[in-house]
C-alpha cells in the first residue's frame, strides 16, 4: 500500500510541474502537439526511472560509504547527462520521426530540473531503493500526464478565438495556472 500511495502523490498530487514547477521549460516548449508531448513525457519518464535506481546506487554505495554526499549535485547531473545521451541515441535509431518532432528538446532533458530534482528529493527523504524507483516512475508518469494534458488543450486552443492579446505565451501560461490550480485540488487526496 505504501508503494502506491508514493505512486499516486507522486503522478497526481505532488506532480513535479504543476506543484514543484520543476520541468517547466519542456512542458510549455514541447506541448503544443500530442504525439511530441507524449514522446518527450515517455522519454522523460524512462530517463527518470533509470535515474532513480543509478542516482539511489551512486548515493548509497558511494557518496554516503565514503562520507561524500555533498557531491550530490555533481554525481547526479553526470548520471543524468549520461542516460539522456543513451536515450537520444536509442531515440534517434529506433524513432527517426520522433527524434525529429523532439528536436531541441531531446538533449534538453538532460537539464530538466525535474528529474535533478526527483534524484535530489529521493535522497533528501532517505527513501529505500524500491521506494526510490517508484518515486522515480512516478515522476516521470506525472511529467507525462501533464505535458500530455497540456498538449491536448493547446491543440483545442488552435481551433478557438482567442483574444489577439493572448495568443501564443499568455493563454498557454494562463491555461498552465489553470490546470495547476485544478492538480491543487487532489492536495487532500494523500495525507502529507
């Protein structure tokens, strides 16, 4: 039960962007179609789950054995840095259109603050290894649904008649603080 009590907070009521505001420059650059959003979000996620269970190892087998956790930060961003290559790679030979829809946004995972932030959070909570993974799935899942979400509603907007004021960056920064606001209300879903 505790696993998915962490699973749930994770994806719905602590969601890494519409909570923490961690991964934001993805979410609004990547989420004006779905099939991008839904790629980056699942390319995020892999990158995630597979950061958890290396930055967990690294932490524990390590930088606490060795009494050096405040290189935290830098073993972390190396562990990121090397899976996002990995991904961009595996991406680019098996997906070329979606490697292609990625663009930019691909190498940029690497400094997407939500997954530092994931790594960094889970050590700072002192969770277990498994506890750690589904932290760290969750997180990914999280970024997913939202960007996905996102995605959807901007696709929808293209078609509405919108204020020549707010289109571009104002209704999709708008439209960002509304489903905030709307993720806010699961807050007394799990108790803290």
């Amino acid at each position: 039960m505790e696993y998915i009590v962490l699973l749930i907070s994770a994806v719905i009521v602590n969601n890494f962007v519409l909570s923490y505001f961690l991964g934001i420059c993805p979410f609004l650059g990547v989420s004006d179609r779905i099939s991008s959003a839904v790629g980056l979000g699942l390319a995020t996620t892999f990158v995630m789950t597979l950061a958890s269970a290396v930055t967990w190892l690294i932490n524990h087998k390590i930088l606490l054995k060795f009494n050096v956790p405040f290189l935290q930060y830098v073993a972390f961003i190396l562990v990121i840095a090397s899976l996002v290559q990995l991904v961009e790679m595996f991406v680019k030979k098996v997906s070329p259109p979606l490697y292609k829809a990625l663009g930019i946004f691909l190498p940029l995972i690497t400094t997407n603050c939500a997954i530092l932030g994931m790594a960094l959070f889970a050590a700072l909570r002192d969770y277990g290894f498994l506890q750690t993974v589904v932290y760290g799935i969750g997180a990914g899942v999280g970024f997913m649904l939202a960007i996905t979400i996102m995605a959807g509603i901007r696709e929808h907007m293209q078609l509405a008649d919108i204020p020549p004021s707010l289109k571009g960056a104002g209704i999709t920064l708008i439209t960002a603080g509304l489903l905030a606001l709307s993720f806010m209300g699961f807050q007394g879903l799990i108790k803290s």
